[in-house]
C-alpha cells in the first residue's frame, strides 16, 4: 500500500511570494540551462511588475511555495475590434515536486481564475500531450493565429472560457514584454527540434 504524498495548498499568490515565484520559475526553466530559469524569471518579474498581470496562483507542500502558475494579458486582432483575452504562462513546478500532480492542479487553477475574470479566451504555448489532456485545444481549430510564425502550430492552444461571437477570430498579440524578453515562440536550434518532434518537417 502505498504512502500519500504531503498535501498540496493551491493558493492566490501573495506579495511575501514573490522571491520565491522567481526561485520555482529559475530552477524549473533553469534545469538544463540556468540561463534560461533567469529569463523566464526575468520576464515575469517584468509582467508582475507592469500592467498586464491578472492573476497568479502558487501551489505549497508543508508551507513552502513549489509550484506556481501567471494569467497575463493578450488581445485577438480580430476584423472588428481588438478584444481582450488572456494567457496562460509560465506554469512552473521545482523539479524535486514535478510527476506529482502539481502542475495539472496548478493549470485548473489558472483556468478558474482566467474563467472568473470574465474574458472569454485562455491561450498558451506548451505541449500538445499535457495540455491536451487538460482542456485545451488547438487554436487554430477556432479560427485563431498565433503571435508568431515561430509558434509551431500544435502547440498554440485555447480554452474557450465562455460564449464568444462569431466574429472573435484573429491573430493573438502579445504586450511588448514578450517580445522584448525573446519569450515568444522558440528559436533555431529548439524550434527544428520542435517541429521534428511533433512530426511537422
């Protein structure tokens, strides 16, 4: 018979939090590389601090932060108007927590939190086979184009929120610290590997 894991707490994250988001998001991302934990950080030290935030939840084991997930601001430039949505990024769990449930609990969070800001659309960037499995589906099957061409195209998703108009179809646009922080889409050498992987090339 075996033992249950320590209880996990999935909470909204608080302003005391803050260091350690950015220690769970450096050495989620930061695994292979640590560059790379200090990007995504960096990045979302910027959101947090700028306009764009709408919600975060964080996940504790035994009152420590382990796992946390960002809602932040997008819009769909779509022929009528440009409409408000979110998105759902980065979702990150430290890798001793990881396989455990921490991040399929931390993305439903995000879902119910984007559901309860009354917009009607959560997009991501991220696997096909983990999000797939958890409500998600490919954008482009409800008429949406990715920020950029380097998104390939499983991996853009949406979770329709709420009833929408037929005319809320379009391009999504990302706010300006995306870009400036490189975070949108992936980059040769990881986009090729990407797309082979996903049997694209």
């Amino acid at each position: 018979m075996s033992t249950p894991g320590p209880r996990v707490e999935i909470r909204p994250a608080e302003p005391e939090d803050a260091d350690d988001v950015l220690g769970v998001i450096r050495a989620a991302f930061g695994a292979e590389a640590a560059a790379h934990g200090d990007r995504v950080a960096d990045l979302w030290a910027d959101v947090r601090a700028g306009e764009h935030l709408l919600a975060e939840r964080v996940a504790l084991v035994e009152g420590r932060v382990v796992g946390h997930v960002g809602v932040s601001r997008c819009w769909v430039d779509a022929r009528r108007e440009l409409a408000s949505a979110c998105m759902l990024s980065p979702l990150s769990t430290a890798p001793q927590h990881q396989r455990s449930g921490i991040g399929t609990a931390l993305v439903a969070a995000a879902v119910e939190a984007a559901r309860g800001l009354g917009l009607p659309l959560l997009f991501l960037e991220g696997s096909p086979a983990f999000y797939g499995s958890r409500g998600f589906e490919p954008a482009s099957t409800h008429g949406f184009e990715a920020p950029s061409r380097r998104v390939p195209a499983p991996a853009f998703q949406v979770v329709v929120l709420s009833d929408r108009p037929d005319w809320l179809t379009g391009r999504v646009v990302y706010p300006e610290v995306w870009w400036r922080h490189d975070s949108t889409g992936l980059r040769d050498p990881d986009l090729a590997a990407v797309e082979i992987a996903l049997g694209l090339t």
